[in-house]
C-alpha cells in the first residue's frame, strides 16, 4: 500500500500478505460518503478496512475477480490453516466464560460467531452478535463487521510478537507452541471477545467518551477505528440499534396498527416520492451521518421530526438503515432461496407469477411497505435521464437492504448472491405495475 508522491513516483506505507486479506462489499459499513456501489468494494486486512473505488464496474470486477484469486491460491499455501482460538464471552447469560475453537484460514468473523454460539450452547444468529478484538494494553477494542477473518487477524499479530527477522517468514515453526495456545504476557496476547450486537455498541461509545487511546497512527492500525470527535460523527450508521426503540429494529408486524405504516415511515416515502424523481444520485450519495444519527435516535424515542427541512439523501439514507434493520429482511431471510432461484426461470410471466406466490407468503404489513417501496423506485426509474438513476442503478443502492441470507457464506457466494438480488430488485422495478397493481402508481 503505497502514498503517491508525484506522477511516477511512490512511498510505501505498509505491505499486507495476501492470505490474510478480504474482501466485501458492505461499503456503506466501511466508508461513509457518495461511494457507488457498483464501482467499489471493501477491501481489508488485520486490521484494516477500505473501500477500493474504480473508475468503471468493469475494471472494479476484473480487480476484484484477480485480487479473490489470489488471495485463494495464497491461503492454500498457508501454514498451518488452522489454529486454536480462544473465544471470551461476555454480556451473555449472567457471567463470563470461555470456549476455544479449531479456526481454519477461511472462516470469516461470522462463521466464528455461529461455531461460538454452537458450542457455547447459545441460541441465536451472528446478527445477534459481535465479535471484538483486543490487541494488547495500549489498544482499544474493536468490533468486527463479519467478513473479516480472525486466523488472519491472529496471526498477523502473533508474527508482530515474534523476534525481530522472523515475523516476515512464510512459515515459521515459532508459531506453534506457545504463540497459539494463549500462553504469551497479556500485552502479546490477541484475545477475541463475543458481545451481543446491542451491548457491544453500547459499550464501544461509552468507552469513546470515557477513555484515552494511544494508537499508532499507521494506516495498519488506524483505518478500522472510529475514533470520538470527528471520526465518531462520520462513522457510518449501525445496522443495529443501539437500544430497543419505536420504529428501529424492530418487526413491521409490531409498529403497524391495522396493518398502516407508522407516520415517520409514511413521511420519509412521501418525500422520496416527492423529491427523489428529481434528484440526481438519490438512493446512491449518502446524506450526512451526524445529522442521521441524531434523526434516528429522535424518531426512535417517538419525537416528532420534520424531515422536509433536512436534505433529501439524509431521509434516503434513514430510509435504507430502517430497511437493513428490519429483523430478516423486508422479503424475508427465510425464503431467500426461492427468491433467488426466481431469476432462474423461464419468461417474463414465470418470473411475475411466481413473484406473487412468494409475496403472498410474507406477512401483510411487509407487502404494505413493499408497494409504497416500489411506488417510490417507479416514480425515481421513470425520471432516470433526469436523475441518473435507472432501475438498475436503483436495485444496486437499495438491494442489499431488501434481503440477504440467514446465514454468512464465503465472498465468491456473496458476490454472486448480490448480484442475483440486484437483478431481481431489477425486475420488481421495471415490473412492478404487473406485480402489485397499476395503483401503486397514485399511492401518494
């Protein structure tokens, strides 16, 4: 990784070993800001994680086909590819006990949390929970997002500890031993720490506001941090609610009477429907995250909020945490299955029919918010030579919002699984007056 310091020349600022690299495409996670996500995606190692922006989606997929290639050949050459891991947990149940797990080379954080939680006796999903790391004394904390990969993490930090000369070594014998079984001085010790989702935010910003970190401010170490001040307010928003509220995190079921939206729901729509035609990028540039998170946290005491003073990305960006925080997604974790093989059938009147049958299995509420959804996405696709934002570009934004898996998988299903919901929240788009009815269209 490396500093331009002139049109030829560079300044390497560290290196990163391939096997012990990622990547995903969580971007709004990692980076907060007007990044596409059709043109990025994250890129990490222990401990660090960036977005990569290309200049076409072109480009972003040749380099990230030939980055994920590589970074498989290299963790077949790893050694060993798998070690003992010590997983603390804490906040769960009413004291603090310990498991140690067999952890190959590609397990990512999630996968981890699913074996703790296996073995620990534990119900539960790894949405339910965070994984943390501790480095040593003078380091804070941090939590992991869920695609990183903790052996790498581990031992990243193990060749650190070791003696000056061999920590660059492909394989060295001194990591067996003491190295991995958990025997080193606490300030050598890479410790990792199972915390619920809640909690564990709730701790990281109390212990922001109370403590003092030393870091090294290398891009090794400071890049995964959100730090207070500054960096705190451009964080990104928490895919969790920080404390159960009135609209965040919680079932449509429970916050719509009578099967009617919640008015701060109804609001946001209505706004979108209004403006979002007539704005360029809406659904794709972020609005500001301080402003956000405060909105968030007063629509979730129950305030009363006047979104028409605020800009439009920022009742956007609220729209599409709310969305991510709906436990199972919108259209439903359980049955992601049968929507991604919908794609897979014959005409364009298979694809509808069977699109009725699934959203026929979700509960009504659901399918109230899913009209309104797509009422605003028609009204946006219509107007797309205006706003940049055709029903492709649409799907790519709001997606990964609608439904992801019930469980984490590896970054090539990841990848494709994405892909296959872009192009059917692509479908429901361009189709959705056949879908749901023309008077989707007078919704508002």
């Amino acid at each position: 990784i490396s500093a331009g310091r002139s049109h030829s020349h560079f300044k390497l600022k560290c290196q990163a070993r391939l096997c012990e690299m990622w990547t995903a495409f969580c971007t709004e996670e990692v980076c907060e800001g007007s990044t596409d996500p059709e043109r990025s995606f994250v890129l990490g190692w222990p401990t660090t994680n960036c977005v990569a922006n290309f200049r076409s989606a072109e480009q972003k997929e040749t380099w990230l086909s030939f980055l994920q290639s590589r970074i498989r050949e290299e963790k077949e050459k790893d050694y060993p590819k798998s070690i003992p891991l010590k997983i603390i947990a804490k906040d769960v149940g009413t004291c603090a006990y310990s498991k140690t797990l067999s952890v190959t080379n590609v397990d990512t954080a999630n996968d981890v949390i699913l074996m703790a939680l296996q073995q620990l006796g534990i119900n539960g999903s790894e949405k339910d929970y965070k994984l943390w790391v501790i480095s040593g004394r003078e380091d804070a904390p941090y939590p992991l997002i869920g695609h990183e990969y903790p052996f790498g993490i581990k031992m990243s930090h193990i060749r650190d500890a070791m003696p000056h000369g061999s920590k660059h070594c492909a394989c060295p014998r001194q990591l067996q031993g003491s190295f991995l079984t958990e025997q080193l001085p606490q300030e050598l010790q890479c410790q990792f720490v199972l915390k619920p989702s809640r909690l564990a935010v709730c701790q990281q910003l109390n212990d922001l506001s109370q403590k003092s970190f030393k870091r090294k401010r290398s891009i090794i170490n400071w890049a995964f941090w959100r730090g207070p001040g500054a960096h705190l307010d451009n964080a990104p928003l928490s895919s969790t609610s920080t404390a159960p509220g009135k609209l965040f995190g919680l079932l449509l079921t429970a916050i719509c009477e009578d099967d009617n939206l919640p008015k701060p729901l109804l609001d946001m729509l209505s706004l979108l429907y209004q403006e979002g035609p007539s704005t360029e990028g809406i659904f794709r540039r972020s609005g500001s995250a301080k402003t956000c998170k405060e909105l968030k946290e007063k629509l979730d005491s129950g305030a009363e909020v006047d979104l028409a003073c605020e800009s439009i990305f920022v009742t956007a960006s609220l729209f599409k945490d709310f969305l991510r925080n709906i436990p199972g997604s919108i259209l439903s974790s359980q049955l992601c299955d049968k929507w991604v093989s919908v794609m897979d059938q014959g005409n364009n009147e298979e694809k509808i029919k069977s699109i009725q049958r699934l959203i026929e299995q979700l509960p009504r509420a659901n399918v109230v918010l899913l009209r309104y959804i797509f009422g605003v996405l028609h009204g946006i696709e219509m107007r797309s030579e205006e706003n940049q934002m055709n029903a492709f570009n649409l799907a790519i934004c709001i997606a990964p919002s609608l439904l992801w898996p019930p469980v984490s998988s590896t970054p090539d299903i990841e990848s494709e699984f994405a892909k296959k919901i872009s192009s059917l929240v692509q479908f429901l788009t361009e189709n959705c007056c056949r879908i749901f009815g023309e008077e989707i269209t007078s919704l508002f």
